[in-house]
C-alpha cells in the first residue's frame, strides 16, 4: 500500500546510509504519492545521495530512471554529469 511505503520512506529518511538503496529501489513505485515521497526523501538527504544515485543512474538494470533524472535535476551534482550526457544520446 500507498501510505506503507510512504511510512518507510520516511524511516529510511533518518539513516541515509542504510536507506538510500531502499529507496532507490522505490523509484519505480506507481503510486504518485510513493514516487514524490521517495523523491523529495532522496532530495533531503541532499550530497549524501549523489553517488549512489550516479550508479544507479549507470546501471541498465535500474528501473524509475525518469524519477531518478528528476532526483538528479535538483540536486546538480557533479557526479551526475557523465551520465547525463549518456543519457541524453539514449
């Protein structure tokens, strides 16, 4: 449910160290409600999340790219260059 994972997201929130794969998993999440809760998690975290986040953005495998390169946008993080040019040419 929705909210559930609304709840976890916030939990995940107060241990970036241990949360942020969580939620990176849940950038897919088909709920509006999930994917902004996991979205402005990842933004509150701020630099704390930027490598990981690289990575994913890297790796094929990942799913919520979209929600991802939204996370990414706000942050403008160095780290994040490379891919975005990788990504542009996709």
């Amino acid at each position: 449910h929705a909210l559930v994972r609304a709840e976890a997201v916030r939990r995940w929130t107060n241990s970036p160290q241990e949360g942020i794969p969580h939620l990176l998993r849940l950038l897919d999440d088909p709920s509006p409600v999930g994917r902004f809760a996991v979205q402005d998690a990842l933004l509150r975290m701020g630099g704390t999340v930027a490598e990981p986040l690289a990575r994913y953005l890297e790796d094929p495998k990942s799913v919520g790219l979209e929600a991802a390169l939204e996370v990414a946008t706000r942050l403008a993080h160095p780290s994040h260059h490379a891919v975005a040019q990788a990504l542009t040419r996709s």
